[in-house]
C-alpha cells in the first residue's frame, strides 16, 4: 500500500516555487563555484553552509531545502546593478538597434524616431480624449533589476501607487510630464498608514464622459492580494475620484464597457491573496445611476452593482470584449474558460474550447485550466456595424498561430514569425495590426529569469495585413516585456513604453526621477507621402445614426473615415481597442458628411479618434468624436 506525501503548507509551497525560479538567477549572478562549493580550489576556505528552514526540510527533505537555503543566500548576496553598465546596455541596444534596422524601408516597414526619459514605469497606460497620456504604476521598492521592484509583497506606506500625464504637444522634456497622484487611502492592512492608492495590478476602461475607471490593485502580501478599490481618473479636471469599495478585492482584474456604458469588472485574486480567484462579476456604476455622459458628471462616492451571473475564470487577466450583438465575450486564458455575458438577462453562456496546440510530445503538459501567459487579443475590423470576431495571440512561447473566434466558432489563422509573451497587438487607423514587445516568460527574454538580456527576436515588431498575413518588422530600442505597453497617438503615431525591469536595466541617470521611458514608432503610413487634412469637427458629440460634419481642405481626396477607439490596457490586456469604418453621406468642396454607427452595440457610448484616410492609406491627424448613449445612460 503506497502511502501519500502530506500536504505541503502553503507558506513553505511559495517559498519552495519562488527559490526553485531564482535559483537560475542566484547562479549566474553569483557564479559557478558560488553554487558549487566542490569546485572550489583545495587552498580556498570552506564555507559554512547556509542554515535551512526546519519546515521546509520536513517536507522537501533535507537536501532540497539546502539548496533553497543556498539559494536564498545567494540571491540576498547580489549586489547593486552599478550605473556604468546601465549607461553601457543602453548605447548597445541603441547601435544593434541601428544595425538590425538598417534593411527596413520605412515606407513599407515604418521606423522608430524618438527615444526619452519618463517618470513612471507605465505599468498601465490610458490615451485620454484630451489627448495626453495617463501613465500609472507603483513606487519602487528596488532599482537592482535583477531583482523585483513592485511592492507586491508588502504593506504599508511603501505599498503605493503614483500616476503622470504625458502632454505630447509639449514635447519629449520633463516639462511635459504633470504628477497626478492618486487618492491617499488608508489600506485595511492594520498598519494605518495612509498612502497614495496602490492601484497597479488593477483593470481599467473607459466610462462615456472619457473618464477612466480603475478597479483592484494591491492590498500586499501572500503572493498578491487584492484590493477592493475603485476609482477614477477625470482628464478634463486632471484629478481622482474616490469611489465606494467593491465587493471583493481584486488583483489582476479585467474590465471592459459595455453597450450600456457601464463597467464590467470580473476576475481578480481576491483579498485572500493569490490563487483565489474570485467569480463574482461587479458593475460600474451601479443601477441605481446614470452613466456619466457630460464632462461635469462626476463619479466620486458611487457604488458598484452585482452582476447576478458569475465568471467563474481561473487564470487572471481575462481578455474581455463588447461585440456587435451587444454581448461581452469574456476569453480566458485557459481554453477551457471562454463564455459571453448578456447584459439584459445578466446571465453567462458557454464557448467552445479555443484550439491551442496541444504541447510537443514529451513537453509537460501544463495543469488543466492553465492555459496561455499573458498575450494579445484584439476584435477585428469589420466595417461600420462594428467588430464581430476577436484574434487571439500571443501568451505562448511555442504557439506562434493566431486563432480567430467568429460565429461561436474557432479557427486557426496565419502564424506569426515566433511565439512570444507579453507582447501588445494594436489596431491601427488603416486596419492592419501592429505587434511590439514580448519575452519568452515572465521577467524572461529569453536568458532566464531576471536577466534584462534579451534574445534581439522579442525587440522586433510584427505587422499584420489587410489579408491577415504577418511579416517581421524593424526593431524596437529596448526589450519590454512584463508591463509592458502601447497606443496608438492622435497623428498617428504609435507610443511604446512600460516594462520596469528593463527600464531599470537601462536608465541613464537611476538617481533621479525619470524611472521610464518611451519610444515612438512611425508606421509606413507616415512614410507614404501626403496626408489627408482633418480640420473641424462640427458636431463632436453625437448621437448614433447622426450625422458627423467635418472640414477638409482635402476633402477630395479622403477615400475612408474610421473611428478608433482610444487605448487603455496593462498586462496585454486591451478591451477598449475598436476599430469602425464611417459611411460617407455627402462630399464638397472642403466639406465632408459622415453617418455615425448604428447602435451602441457597433460602437460603445464614449470617446473615439476620427481619422481620414487617402487612397494610399494615410491617416490625417484625428478629431474626437464622442457617441452619447441612446438611451441618457440608462440600462436598455
């Protein structure tokens, strides 16, 4: 009769799991013979041996845990991450970056132009209908990036969040940088150290008025726990509201807009801490409000709702999408974990299966429900009824295929060059894909676990055609990986930025207080000659099926009109990308006359980009459009 191990306690199986993923780490940093003793020279004194944890001995054996405690000792024995090899990686990456790229005709490729300091990691970014960008990420317990600068461990004070904006009318400088932190909370952590609001590791959409919302974070500790915030940012006032809790904490959550223009907000760890996630599905704002509209409302001391059917995913970070039929598809990253929610009857409903490749034979088979790291997803474009199918890709790093769901169904698509993690999939104005970033793993660019040397493959783009064909593209100036994040600008350029380890492993000067920075990428488009000229939008804020009135000196030569909905994603994870073509109405001399979507299930109440499009595909700068709810933001 075989006899069971005993349950390993969940204190000693974190530890077990964290030591086991350094151990890579503590060897190259420390070196062969630090973590070998018997290859040490004969003349060389003995090391006493690290003293291991009697719980972690009784359970993993004696030799296993010495080895944790030798791990242990060599990761807390690594040193600062001097300045010299900083300024030193970021001159390399910034000549193989010239070097891979010298072959990519920016007319066909696009090319990178500006690299610059910034002062947040942007963990989580946000296009606002102001045009600025709100970055917003956390304060840094560590600038070694060989080790974990998030406080996701700890509570109290040091446990906070910070957020900029980033004005690009005023340039690359500080100057154009403004410091907008968020609410001081005091965390039921039983510290009572008030703080500003450790939101990083939240969800966040758009709310009809352009304001964001931002749901979770980090309450600290276990693994991550969740909080219960839930705030949001206004961009026309350029300040925080501070909302009522929700439900449950929640860490890593999703949060998408609906056709109602309320929030959905599933999934998270709750407070608990990680491996609890919870299913219950929250709503924001409640019923018993309005949705904001105007740019006066403000949502400070509301309540969030209970959605009465629950999202039972359990891998965080959901893929969340509003599509045409006005349900919210919700697309986890195990396969087994895709349903959509119907708004109305507040119920759930079952997808197939999405097909990943089964794993190679021979290669461990990941536990059921696992699935895919974080990774892409974007509804594609069709037409001016608004999308009907979502891409999934990315989030595994031997899967390159893309896999599209439509009608119910899945099916294979066209594969990328490689399979890569962490990477971010933008719609851009002309209707084709924009890949940048990605890794190999979590903190891994292909050299093991907190290695900032990444493999040149993950600093390369990927372009997505009109046919859905893919092809590699120049190459960006730093590997982003986890954290990483990026949008599509007004003009029509594309903001790259986000990852914090690398932007540690890179900074030009880590004592002063630009902790990021940000790349910006020209698509071919820009690269293709004359642009279309947008001038003023009459009517900016507009009902559905209204007509939208414009000025153009090159009103003759505008082939296409799209809206493009506004960025805000983290983790690769982008629910508010939309892409809808506008019918043309009328055409004159410096006029143009455009129908807006048919319904909020075509496009959500909100903000969107107006551009206008040449036959070669060249957007001009955008306008901002904004579709009022049918209905004064009542629930149909």
């Amino acid at each position: 009769m075989s006899r069971r191990n005993p349950p390993v306690p969940r204190r000693l199986l974190t530890a077990a799991l964290a030591v086991c993923a350094a151990s890579a780490l503590a060897v190259g940093a420390a070196g062969p013979s630090a973590a070998h003793d018997h290859d040490r020279s004969a003349d060389t004194p003995a090391r006493a041996p690290a003293q291991s944890d009697p719980g972690e001995a009784a359970v993993l054996g004696d030799e296993h845990a010495q080895e944790h405690a030798e791990a242990r000792r060599m990761l807390a024995a690594i040193g600062d991450y001097p300045q010299t090899t900083r300024t030193e990686r970021l001159k390399a990456l910034g000549e193989s970056q010239a070097a891979a790229n010298q072959g990519f005709d920016p007319s066909q490729f696009g090319r990178f132009r500006e690299y610059f300091p910034s002062p947040d990691f942007a963990a989580h970014v946000a296009l606002l209908p102001t045009g600025k960008v709100l970055l917003f990420s956390f304060e840094r317990i560590e600038k070694n990036p060989e080790k974990e600068p998030a406080p996701t461990g700890t509570i109290g004070k040091e446990n906070a969040g910070r957020a900029y904006l980033w004005d690009p009318a005023k340039g690359t400088g500080t100057s154009a940088f403004t410091k907008v932190t968020p609410p001081v909370v005091n965390m039921p952590d039983g510290l009572n150290q008030p703080r500003p609001a450790p939101f990083f590791c939240a969800g966040h959409s758009f709310l009809p008025n352009g304001m964001v919302g931002v749901f979770g974070g980090n309450l600290g500790g276990n693994g991550g726990s969740g909080a219960k915030l839930s705030l949001v940012f206004d961009p026309w006032q350029e300040v925080w509201y501070q909302n009522k809790d929700m439900a449950v904490g929640r860490w890593y959550p999703s949060v998408v807009t609906g056709m109602d223009g309320r929030q959905l907000i599933m999934s998270g760890q709750s407070e608990l801490g990680w491996g609890t996630p919870t299913a219950i599905v929250e709503r924001f704002p409640a019923l018993d409000r309005s949705v904001p509209v105007a740019k006066t409302d403000r949502p400070e001391g509301w309540s969030v709702g209970r959605f009465k059917a629950d999202a039972p995913f359990k891998r965080d970070y959901p893929h969340l999408f509003s599509l045409r039929d006005g349900k919210i598809y919700g697309l986890g990253r195990g396969p087994d974990q895709q349903w959509t929610f119907d708004l109305n009857s507040e119920t759930r409903s079952s997808l197939p299966a999405r097909p990943d490749n089964p794993p190679a034979p021979g290669a461990m088979t990941p536990p059921q429900g696992f699935g895919r790291n974080y990774g892409s997803a974007v509804p594609l474009p069709a037409g001016f009824r608004g999308p009907d199918s979502v891409l999934v890709l990315g989030g595994d790093r031997d899967d390159p295929n893309t896999y599209q769901l439509v009608g119910g169904q899945w099916s294979k698509q066209q594969p990328r060059a490689f399979g890569r993690t962490q990477d971010d999939t933008l719609l851009l104005p002309d209707a084709t894909l924009l890949t940048v970033n990605g890794a190999f793993d979590i903190r891994d660019y292909g050299n093991g676990g907190y290695n900032p040397n990444a493999d040149l493959k993950y600093r390369q783009t990927e372009l997505r055609d009109e046919n859905g064909n893919w092809k590699l593209g120049p190459a960006q100036r730093l590997p982003r990986g986890y954290h990483s994040n990026a949008l599509v600008l007004p003009d029509g350029r594309v903001m790259v930025t986000g990852d914090e380890l690398q932007q540690l492993a890179n900074d030009p000067d880590i004592n002063d207080d630009m902790n990021g920075s940000i790349e910006i990428y020209e698509p071919a488009y820009l690269h293709q000659g004359s642009r279309p000229v947008l001038g003023t939008v009459f009517n900016p804020s507009v009902g559905y099926n209204e007509r939208i009135t414009v000025s153009s000196t090159t009103a003759n030569d505008v082939t296409r009109a799209v809206l493009l909905a506004p960025t805000t994603s983290t983790h690769s994870v982008n629910t508010s990308q939309r892409h809808l073509e506008l019918r043309i109405k009328s055409r004159s001399s410096g006029f143009l006359e455009f129908q807006a979507p048919p319904s909020a299930a075509a496009a959500p109440p909100g903000y969107y980009m107006l551009f206008l499009l040449n036959e070669e595909g060249a957007p001009s700068n955008a306008g901002w459009v904004q579709l009022k709810p049918a209905s004064g933001g009542q629930t149909p």
